[in-house]
C-alpha cells in the first residue's frame, strides 16, 4: 500500500508539475497544449504574406492600368489635335496673287510728294484686295534689280523703279519693326504722310494675334535656347532656334502659360503659314525685274505663273472671261505706254503683240469715258472686276 502510494505520488506530481509546467515530465505535457496556438500563428503568417503579395500584385495592374489609361488619353488628345489642325489648314488660302506693273509710272507724277503718294496709292490698293506679290519691272529694259541706289531727281530712268519698290517694303512693313530696317532715306522723306495699310499683320502693342512679325536681336542666350525677338509687344518673345541678328521673323506664339513670365514662348514659321494654315493676308513681297520678260521667267514659285492676265483697252471683255482653276494667278498692268512699249524695248521677246504673252488679255473696263486710265486706277478697277472671277475659279482644286 505504501508502495503504491509512494508509487502515485509521482504521477500525481507529474500532473502537478504538468499544470505548473515544471519538471522534466511537465515540458511534454506543456508542449503538447502550446503546439496548436503556435501552428496556428504560423498558418496565419502565411497567409498574409501571401495576402500582402496578392494586394501588391493587384496594386501594380492597377498602376499599369491608369498609366495605359493615361498612355490612350494622351493619344486620344494629339489625334483630336491632329484633327483640329487638318480643320484650321482647311482654313487656309492656298493660291497667290501677284500684280506686275512698271516703275515708270513715277515719272508722270511732279514732284517728290506726289511720286510718294503715288506709291502709297498702289500699296492701298495691293493690301485691300491682297495681293501676295508686287513686281515691279523696268520699261525701258535697264537692269535694275536691288533697292540699294539713291532718287536722283524726277526723270531719271530706271531710279522711279527702285523707289517705287523701297516705299512699297517700307509700307508694308510693321511700324514697330521699321526702324530696324529702314534707315533715314530721301526716298521715304514723305513717307510718313501717307496713309497706312493696316494689315492684319500690323499689329497693336496689346493687340492678342496667334502670329506676329518680329526681328531677332542681338541677346546673348543660354546655350540650347533660341534667340530673342521683338515682336513690338510689351515683352519679347524666345523662339524655338538660335538665328542671326536683324533677320525679319513671322513667329507663332504659344499660350503663356505664366502671367507673370518675363518672355513669350514662340515658333518660327514661314511667312506664308498664317495665309497657308489660317487663311490670313500676311502683306505682300516686293521684287524688281529688269524687263518685262523676267517678270516671267525669275518666278519665285517652282511651278511658275499657271495664270497670267493682261490688261489692256484693246483685249476682250472681263465680263465675257471664265478663269480656270490655279495656285499662282498674275495680273500684269502696262505703263503710260501700256504693255506695247514693254514689249518692244524687251530684248528677249521676239513678238510685237503683248497679247500672246498671256493666258487672258483683257480689258477691265470696257466702254470706258475717259482716253485714259492711269496705272493706280486701272489697279482698283481690274482687281475689282477681277475677284469675283477668282473666287469662281478657286473654288475648284487645282489639279496641280
């Protein structure tokens, strides 16, 4: 009995120490309750480390997502950009107009004043229906083909050319910008009394244009930036490329994006942009031919002249003409003399009828009262009598 209690007491003491934890015999007992709870950490860990990679993985399709969202949103944007820009160019003019007509014309007028005037008349008359180019050719056949040269009195032969011409550039040049390229001169004494063009490239100070004329100056820049220019706006305008002092620009500013900005941000176009994309009358080129042959033959364009018009009170009705479709029209007007004297002193032309030069020879204004009428209003009344046969003809493309 004795023994067998002795013999109980162990295991009565190893429940004891089972439930204290204590003793050898307690640390299987004690073991074997914790194991679960540690298991079932264990599992538990697990299974967030493989949430928390799910969530990640998750996370980054969504990031790849909105960045795909926002790849296809931003091309979405530039085609509708596209869009908008193929609709402004069909906005554009996409035809020229130029008008040839002699130097000599100068003569006929009395004095200096009235020789200015003369030129201003003809300037007016080019910007009001725009005209696109103004050459001016010699008679008498002299070759004259630079600005450069002084007016050295009434009379002189070929001088009225190259005046007619710097008053024309000057005219048609910003007011803002002339100072940069016309200094004083005797041919422009009288210039300032004459009427302006008022095109819609002579620009206000706080006029809001999307193009303006400017000239680049001379400003040092960071490397990698472009030049400066004066557009005649309250601040100067940082064009896209490093160009020569002096040159006259066409620039196309963009949005400031910063009221408080010291510069504008702008492009350098070609003169031509804002008539071939926005369909606006940017002024007119002035250039000097020594005959009437090389109105023709030093064409500016690559295609040349695929309409010319004569004009003259010995060719047909305007009324009676159908003009066909073109890119560049010209419309050539004679001197006192009209275009026979032009013809005959012209070394390089072998016919005596200027009519054959000529797609149309034509008289703008028949059944006319008077013997006579002068260059600069034979100018008002063709292009007059000539625009609504030109709109006619523009209407269908060309096939060139």
């Amino acid at each position: 009995m004795a023994d067998g209690g002795e013999a109980k007491r162990p295991k009565g003491g190893q429940v004891g120490r089972a439930g204290t934890g204590g003793g050898p015999w307690g640390e299987p007992g004690g073991n074997g309750r914790c194991l679960p709870q540690a298991e079932e950490r264990k599992v538990d860990w697990r299974r967030w480390k493989q949430e928390r990679k799910a969530e990640k993985k998750k996370w980054k399709e969504m990031k790849l997502l909105k960045k795909l969202e926002k790849q296809r949103m931003r091309e979405l944007a530039e085609k509708q950009a596209e869009k908008q820009e193929e609709q402004v160019e069909d906005k554009g003019r996409h035809y020229t107009l130029s008008v040839a007509l002699p130097g000599s014309i100068l003569n006929n007028a009395q004095s200096l004043e009235l020789r200015t005037y003369l030129a201003g008349q003809i300037a007016r008359a080019c910007a009001i229906f725009c005209v696109d180019e103004i050459i001016v050719f010699d008679e008498h056949g002299e070759d004259v083909k630079s600005v450069e040269g002084d007016f050295e009195g009434i009379g002189r032969r070929g001088k009225a050319c190259v005046q007619l011409a710097r008053i024309l550039q000057y005219l048609e040049c910003p007011q803002y910008l002339r100072k940069s390229f016309f200094p004083k001169h005797e041919d422009l004494q009288f210039a300032g009394l004459l009427n302006p063009l008022d095109s819609p490239h002579h620009m206000r100070v706080d006029e809001d244009s999307e193009y303006r004329e400017g000239v680049v100056l001379d400003r040092p820049t960071k490397p990698g930036r472009g030049s400066f220019v004066n557009c005649g706006m309250r601040k100067e305008v940082q064009i896209d490329r490093q160009l020569n002092p002096g040159l006259r620009v066409t620039v196309r500013l963009e949005e400031p994006q910063k009221a408080e900005a010291k510069v504008r941000k702008g492009t350098v176009v070609s003169s031509h942009h804002p008539r071939t994309v926005s369909g606006l009358y940017w002024g007119y080129s002035v250039r000097l031919a020594s005959c009437l042959s090389a109105v023709f033959s030093e064409c500016p364009f690559k295609e040349g002249y695929d309409l010319s018009i004569g004009t003259s009170e010995r060719g047909s009705s305007v009324d009676q003409a159908t003009l066909p479709s073109f890119r560049h029209a010209l419309v050539v007007f004679g001197g006192l003399e009209g275009l026979e004297a032009g013809v005959d002193v012209d070394p390089n032309l072998e016919v005596t009828d200027p009519s054959v030069l000529f797609d149309f020879y034509l008289n703008t204004c028949p059944s006319q009262g008077s013997r006579t009428i002068r260059t600069e209003e034979a100018l008002l009344i063709s292009l007059s009598a000539l625009r609504p046969h030109i709109n006619e003809a523009v209407k269908t493309p060309s096939d060139s």
